[in-house]
C-alpha cells in the first residue's frame, strides 16, 4: 500500500510541475505570514497535506523552496519547523534592509525612466485604495509590485536579488500594520513621501524616505515579534503543536 501511494505521489508530482509547487509554497507561507503557523511550530508532512491538499512529493518540494526563503527550518531528528527570529536578528535584517532600500531609492532617481517614476505613484496609490477598502490581498499585491517597480528602476540585478532574499525572510511580519492602530496611515504617508521625492528626482531625498520608511517598520516589527513569540510559548505550554488539532 505505501509502495503505491508512494507511486501515486511520484506520478502526481510529475504532473503537477512547478506550478502546484509554487501554489502549495504560497499556502504555507501565506498560514506562516499571517500567524495561523507559529514561529518554532512543528509541521509533520502529514498535516502539511491536510492543510494544503497537496501530495507528499509536492508537500515536500514546497518545504525546500521555503527553506532557501528562510520561513522553515529543518532540524535533525525532529523536521522542519517554523522558522524564529530573535531580536537581534529581526534587528539585522531590518538594518540591512534599510540601507538596501535607501540604495534602491537613490539609483531609482538617477537611472529610472520617466514611465516608471509614474508607475512607482501608481502603484503606490493603489496600496492607498486596497488600504481604504480594507482589502489586505490587494495591499499586498500592490505592495509586491511597488518593489518590482523600485528594483527595476534601480537597475541594479544583485541589489534586486538581495532584497527579495530580505523580504522573504521577513514575510511573517507582511500583515503587521493592519493590527496596529494608525500604523497603515503611516505608512502611506512614508510611501506617499518616497513617491514625491522621485518625482522630484531628488536622490538623497528618496533614500532617506527609504530609510524611514524601512526604519518605522523595524519599530513595529519588533513589536509584533515579541507578541508571536509569547503566543508560541502560550500555545507551547497548552497543547501539542499541530496544524490540525489534537486527535482523539
């Protein structure tokens, strides 16, 4: 019977590609982003499928794209598990990701076509819409291709690719600011600000909007994980981690 299944999943796999992989990834990293997964949480290959719907193979395919992002760790003898910042790493990352962002700001005035200085207000606006109507999956597409739009106008490839290595590893903190009173208009205002001085084309300007704006969310961010890592221990202290409760 293992046999078989195990030739079902292998045949599954094949056909799936990379496509079912990249969805599965998606699943997993959205439940680790929005806290439904907590940090330091196991994640048995087994209740991975019930909470995806996928195979083993793919299941375990997804495991090791989100590890090279950072989100899952594999430990010896007990698995993969959700991956835990301390707070002098949060506090690295994010200081990394300041000056990277502020970098990006500044080759994006100097090299930047004028399309895309109008493309950066767009999409920044749109953040604004998708925040007022209180539509998170579009902030964070919006805010997704903000960044697509920062990094192509920096033109600078090993820049681009450093930041999205930076991102992922900090995507647990991605809906932070929908639980913080006032944070998301703040926000808009650091993004609105980075906008103006692009337009402006005044390079020291949007690197140091960058760098606020990067800065402001360090602040929270420590926040947030601070609160997670007392709800893992909570949770650590009250029940077996599992995805999909305790059986019977």
């Amino acid at each position: 019977m293992r046999q078989q299944q195990a030739l079902m999943d292998d045949a599954e796999h094949e056909r799936s590609g990379f496509g079912v992989r990249e969805i599965t990834a998606d699943r997993i990293r959205t439940a680790v982003v929005s806290g439904e997964l907590l940090p330091g949480q196991r994640l048995p290959e087994r209740e991975l499928c019930a909470l995806t719907g996928a195979s083993r193979a793919t299941v375990r395919e997804a495991v090791r794209q989100l590890e090279t992002e950072g989100l899952i760790t594999t430990i010896p003898y007990r698995g993969p598990v959700v991956s835990t910042l301390s707070e002098q790493e949060a506090r690295d990352i994010y200081e990394l990701r300041a000056m990277l962002e502020g970098q990006a700001g500044r080759l994006f005035v100097e090299r930047a076509s004028d399309e895309l200085v109008v493309a950066l207000r767009c999409t920044v606006e749109e953040i604004g819409r998708a925040h007022a109507a209180g539509d998170m999956v579009g902030v964070i597409a919006n805010s997704d291709e903000f960044y697509v739009v920062l990094t192509k106008g920096a033109a600078n490839k090993a820049l681009s690719q450093a930041l999205l290595t930076i991102h992922n590893r900090l995507a647990l903190f991605r809906f932070s600011s929908t639980r913080w009173p006032g944070r998301a208009e703040r926000s808009m205002a650091e993004l609105r600000e980075i906008a103006t001085a692009v337009e402006a084309r005044d390079a020291a300007a949007a690197e140091a909007s960058c760098v606020r704006h990067i800065e402001a969310a360090a602040e929270l961010a420590l926040m947030v994980l601070a609160e997670r890592m007392q709800g893992a221990a909570i949770a650590g202290r009250s029940r077996a981690p599992s995805l999909i409760g305790a059986k019977s």
